[in-house]
C-alpha cells in the first residue's frame, strides 16, 4: 500500500486531530486480538506469531483471556525493525450475571485482573479504568456476544475510545437481529448522542488449524491499518486512540484526505471487485454514495458528524473514523 497523503484538519474533529503527523509516518496492518494455547487458541504463540507475518501484517498484539503472554522470545524470533512487531495484551475476560464482559488491554504493565461490578456498566468502567490503571488502552470487545452491551452502555464508558464495530468469531452477533441493534447501528447511535468512540475491526482468531472450517474462529478477517511515526507499541497505539486508522474486512484504501472542506476516499482496486463509497452522518444517515473512486464529500456543516464506509461487492467492507464539524450559524 503506499503512503496516505498527510489530512489537513483544523475543523473540531471527532478523530484524526493530530493528523500533522511527521513526514516519516506511514501505515501498518495489524491486528489487535488475537488468542493462543495459553487460554482457548489451538496453536501455540510462536504459530500464531508466524501466521500474521507470513500474510502481511506489520503488527500482532497477543490477547488470551486473563492471561498476559509475555512477546520479548517472540520478537527474537519474529520481530524485524519496521517490518513486524509482536505486542503484549490481554483479554480482561469478566461477567456480569449471565452478561460476558471482554476488554482488551493492549500493552499493559502487568496483569490485570478482572474487576466484577454492581451492573454491566459498572463491571465494563471498573475494568476500563484497572486497564488505564496499568497503563494499557482498553477497547471493548465484541458488544453483541451474549447480547451483552447496549449502546448506551458503550455511550457512558468513561476514558475509553475504541471498540469492536466487527469481530470475526462467528458468535458475536455483529448484525444485530431480533431488535437488538447491529454494531455499526450502535455506533452511529453513540456518535449521534455526542460520545466519541472509534470503530476497530479484529479476528478474534483461535482456531489456525481448522482453515476451511466456517464454524472456526479463523485469522485474516478484520484487520486496522494504523498511521504512525514508526512501528512500535507506543505510536500505534497513540495512533488509535486519537483516530489515525481504518477498520476493514478486506477492502484496501490507497489514500484518504480530511481537509477543512471536504472528505476524499480512495478505493485499492483489484480486477474482480465493484465499489460503493458511502459518507454517513448523524442518525446513520447516508448523506452521499459514490460508485467512482476516488469519491469526495463536501462540508455543510449541518452533518454532526462525517464517516465513510466502502462496500465492496463481495461484502467486504472498510470504515474510516468519524470527524466532528463543527455547527454552523444560519
């Protein structure tokens, strides 16, 4: 992928504020959960490690439940200077009566321990803050397993930014159904209300050695592409908590461009594949859908928000972050 051209945001943004990001920043893939033997994976870190650098991501945070697996022997091994890097994590793997509660820590200090609460609210910030606490930025994993999390659940975490808008085990519910909303209609229900959260894609992989089996936890499902200055834990994960990323399933922007003015997305083609380039607003509402890549979107100022989403015609899909606009006077 070549580099994205630097955004130019000096507009109140929901994301992707600290875009004047160095001349050498570029974009890693990676991937933020990811579980092995030493909880409920079938394959042993060092397999798990070989897997993601063998199909072309620059990053891997390991994060089995409950467990902190120590990568300093696994970057020996795999690890290569701004080429492939395994970071440390772990799954704070909590419930609330009957609710799973699954939050990630990427990168923490030590080992955290589940926090229990009162609520699923209460259980969700308890654990939040003891990731913080460690050091690590939290995201909140899968909202739809168990029917866990509500929207306004995931709207009154406090110092949080990220969540799961796709996971690729197939028990998460990630559509929504029987009246309870699908992941991305819950994101665009939180941005409406006014929080500010930022949609991740990830595997959630276990299984490595069931390839074929759809009823697997597979790898190479979802993925972020991540702006940073260089490949370290520090600046990807700063890069993710101030929105510098896309989420995708495996759509491939070659370039994408915030300016005062105007949203542009730029599909990757490939010979097989059609494009619909959405730009989503308060509400959810689609505001305007482009066939032609590149596709633009010019500011009212009326919007709340501005996200993009790209549908590829196989159903893969790509999300960029939301920007905030700032209201304008009539």
């Amino acid at each position: 992928m070549r580099r994205f051209a630097a955004l130019a945001v000096v507009f109140v943004p929901l994301s992707l504020a600290a875009q004047q990001a160095a001349p050498a920043a570029r974009w890693y893939k990676g991937n933020t959960h990811t579980h092995t033997i030493n909880s409920d994976g079938d394959s042993s870190p060092d397999d798990v490690a070989k897997w993601y650098k063998e199909h072309g991501y620059q990053f891997l945070v390991l994060t089995d439940h409950n467990v902190l697996t120590s990568v300093d022997g696994l970057n020996a091994l795999f690890g290569l200077d701004e080429k492939f890097l395994i970071v440390r994590g772990e799954e704070i793997t909590d419930r609330f009566n009957a609710k799973p509660i699954h939050i990630n820590g990427l990168d923490p200090a030590r080992k955290i321990t589940p926090q229990g609460g009162t609520s699923v609210l209460d259980a969700m910030q308890r654990n939040v803050d003891a990731i913080r606490a460690a050091g690590a930025v939290p995201t909140i994993n899968h909202p739809n397993f168990g029917w866990a999390m509500t929207p306004d659940d995931l709207r009154q975490v406090r110092n949080t930014r990220l969540f799961e808008i796709f996971n690729g085990h197939p028990q998460v519910n990630n559509v929504g159904g029987g009246g309870m909303a699908g992941l991305e209609e819950a994101w665009d229900a939180i941005l409406t209300s006014g929080a500010t959260l930022y949609g991740i894609a990830v595997d959630d992989a276990h299984h490595f050695k069931r390839p074929d089996d759809r009823t697997a936890s597979r790898p190479g499902q979802g993925w972020v592409v991540v702006r940073a200055e260089r490949l370290e834990a520090k600046a990807l994960l700063a890069a993710l908590e101030r929105g510098d990323f896309y989420a995708s399933t495996g759509v491939e922007l070659s370039d994408y461009q915030v300016s005062t003015t105007a949203m542009t997305v730029t599909v990757k083609p490939n010979s097989w594949s059609k494009y619909r380039i959405q730009f989503i607003g308060n509400g959810g509402k689609v505001l305007q859908e482009s066939l032609a890549s590149p596709a633009t979107y010019t500011f009212r100022g009326d919007e709340g928000y501005v996200r993009a989403r790209v549908v590829e015609s196989n159903g893969l899909l790509a999300w960029t972050q939301p920007v905030r606009l700032p209201t304008r006077s009539r």
